[in-house]
C-alpha cells in the first residue's frame, strides 16, 4: 500500500510539474520500490511463511489464490509490469533486472508451498510457470504478459553470459500455453506501446518458434488452463482482436499513408491473423470463425467489411472435403460441412429480411451494399458444396450417421 500510494504521489508532481530539475521521477521511484520488496520485504516473507509452515499454521496462509503468499507473488508481478519497458525496436528490456530474478530464483520456497498439506490443484511446477499458467486475483496481467514475452525472448536470444543452452524437456503444447493466452492482454489494450508487443510477441510465436505450437489432435485436458489455451474460444477473441486492428490501422492508412507512427501495415495483422489461424487443427479454425462472425454480425458492425475475408477462411476447408468422393469422407467431414452451414445460415436469414420476400430489387439497399461482397463470399462456398453433393459418387459405403449427415447437407442446399 505505500509503494502504491508513494508512487501516485510522484507520478502526480512529476506530471504537473516537470520544469523542476530535482523532482524523483516515476521510473526512480519503481527502482527503489521495486529494490525494497525484493532484497527486504520479499525474503522477510518467505521466512515468516517458512517458520509457520514448520508449527503447521500455513493452511490459509499458502493458498494461491487469496493466500499471504497469493499477494506477495501478486505484487512481484505488478512491479514487474512497472519495471519492463518497451524499447524502439520492439524488444522488452527488464530495466533494473531485480523482480524478473527473485521470481526464478523462488522456485525452491514456491516447491515447498506447493508440497505443505494437501497438494496445491492446478499450480505449475514453479513460481514463473505458475504465474504464466494461471490467472490468480492478486497478479497484474501485464505483468504476467511481460514474464510471458520476457521467457519468449530469451529462448529465441539467449544471453551472452547464459550457459550452453540445451533443449527444452517442456512439449511444444505446453509452451503454447504459458506463452499465447499472454498475446490478447498486449493487443487488447488501448496503448500503441502495448499493442505492438502483443504483435510482436505473436510474431515470435507463429514465425519463429516452430518448437511451440497448439495441440494438433483431440485432447481431453483436465487443467483449465490448458483447455482455454488451445480453444476456440480463444483463437476467436484473438482473431477478433486482430480483426478491430486491421480496421483501426486502415482508417490510420486512409488519412496517413505515410504516417511514421504506424508500427505495422493493416496487411501484414491480416497476413499474421491467416498465419495465426493456420496453426490450428481444422475442427478449431471453423468453431473459431463461427465465433468471430456471430460477433461481427450481432455486436460489431464497424467489421462489416472484414466479413467476406472471415467468410473466404472457410472456402480451403469446403474445397478439401469436397475434392475427396463420398465414400472417402468420414464423419469429421460432415461435421465439419454442417458447421459450415450453421455459419451461412444468419448471413441467409439477412439476405431474406433484405429483400423482404421481393424477387426485384432489395428493399435495404444500403444494407445489401455493405453486405454484397460476403454474399458473395458465401455464394462461391454454396457452389462448391452443391458440386460435391450432386456428385455420381454412391455413398452406400458411409455409415448409417454420415448418411443422415449428407441427407442434412443435401436437403439444406436445395432450400
């Protein structure tokens, strides 16, 4: 509370009054602060919890999400989102290098917490690979996010003073999920500074850490963190996000085209977002844009235009159902088409109150304009799933519930 209630107070006379050369500044306050609680505050801590984990009076002080010890991590994560800054050529420097150690050199207090009583549900395997895993009420987000770019940067550039560097044990699937869920906090703040991080946090992911990727294949995981790191859920708020981007960054390229505060062209976030989307198996990247266009249907209409591009997403998976026979497919296959179809069919019911039952002309014009390109979009997709239901192809070889499945798909297409 006083580091907190110290440092509005500068931060406040720094602001109103920058004339005078001897005020503190807010980045000196954060290095005192910052050295305070982790060369005094933070191991008079550890002790205390140590010598009361030894009477075994720890039950309510070592519980990590409102614990004593919930709140002394917390406030690590907090001075760590103080401490980094953003430096010009996109790398995130840890300035005064003390909370980023004291966090990895805890692994031993943080084992012994989680080892007292009943085994801590659903903490990682140390202090950093907890707070990257979960998001307890008493961490700072950014500061988590910074931690997350912080462990990303110095796999991909090693220190000079680092020891020889070995493979990590850790699979690409469980790097995905101590590294991407960070990714959304950078790109949805109203910050540039923090926006371009998240960009170029996710940069590193999708094009230069080909040893951390989602899980490719169905897995049934029991951590809660893991499964909202490898949904659809979250692929869709990403996409989502990224998608406001590139409309925010065209609006900026319409009125300065050659503006140098653009960090990043809106075709390169749309070429990233593809990319991004690329990395999923199929079944996630169609639930993924189910999602994103519900969202710019119902509740985003300023992505209106970004829909025929979302909508062109789903035309590769279409096209490669469609080029095998019938008989080939199998029952992912037709999943898949009839959640394609879940997907078309808002967009047809608008297309419907357009036209308003008339033949002739469409009664909301300007809806039908901003529309026009995604009906387009879909038509093509119609096309190519007609093509491959009226096929010569005989599916008496399918089995009983990939028939109903065609039958749906048929009779749908011929509405």
């Amino acid at each position: 509370q006083m580091v907190f209630e110290g440092f509005d107070i500068v931060n406040d006379i720094f602001e109103n009054d920058q004339t005078q050369h001897d005020l503190t500044k807010p980045a000196h306050f954060i290095t005192i602060a910052s050295w305070v609680y982790t060369k005094q505050l933070f191991p008079a801590c550890q002790s205390l919890v140590s010598l009361l984990l030894e009477e075994h009076h720890g039950d309510g002080i070592i519980n990590l999400k409102n614990g004593l010890v919930a709140k002394l991590f917390g406030m690590l994560t907090t001075l760590l989102a103080l401490e980094c800054t953003a430096t010009p050529s996109g790398d995130l420097i840890n300035k005064n290098r003390q909370v980023f150690p004291t966090i990895i050199d805890s692994d031993e207090f943080f084992s012994c917490i989680r080892c007292y009583g009943q085994a801590q549900l659903e903490s990682g395997p140390t202090l950093e690979e907890d707070l990257l895993l979960h998001d307890r009420p008493h961490c700072n987000k950014f500061g988590q996010a910074k931690l997350a770019f912080i462990r990303l940067q110095t796999q991909l550039h090693p220190p000079n003073d680092a020891s020889m560097f070995f493979p990590s044990p850790l699979s690409a699937e469980y790097r995905w999920t101590i590294s991407f869920p960070h990714v959304i906090t950078f790109l949805a703040d109203d910050d540039l500074s923090n926006v371009r991080l998240g960009f170029d946090m996710l940069k590193m992911l999708v094009n230069k850490t080909q040893f951390i990727r989602p899980v490719q294949y169905g897995k049934d995981f029991t951590n809660s963190a893991f499964q909202g790191a490898h949904s659809s859920e979250l692929l869709a708020q990403t996409i989502h996000t990224l998608l406001s981007l590139v409309f925010r960054i065209s609006a900026l390229e319409a009125t300065m085209p050659n503006s140098s505060l653009l960090e990043f062209s809106s075709l390169q976030v749309m070429s990233l977002t593809q990319s991004l989307k690329a990395l999923y198996s199929t079944n996630v990247q169609v639930q993924a844009i189910a999602e994103v266009t519900q969202k710019i249907i119902y509740s985003d209409q300023d992505l209106i235009a970004l829909l025929p591009k979302v909508l062109d997403w789903l035309r590769p998976v279409i096209m490669d159902i469609c080029n095998k026979s019938k008989n080939s497919c199998q029952d992912p296959d037709f999943i898949l088409l009839c959640e394609v179809i879940r997907i078309f069919n808002p967009i047809l019911t608008d297309l419907e109150e357009v036209f308003n039952d008339s033949t002739a002309m469409p009664k909301n014009i300007p809806r039908f304009f901003s529309m026009i390109e995604a009906y387009t979009a879909l038509f093509s997709s119609l096309r190519a799933m007609k093509i491959f239901i009226h096929t010569d192809n005989a599916p008496n070889a399918l089995a009983e519930c990939a028939q109903l499945q065609l039958k749906f798909i048929s009779e749908w297409l011929t509405q």
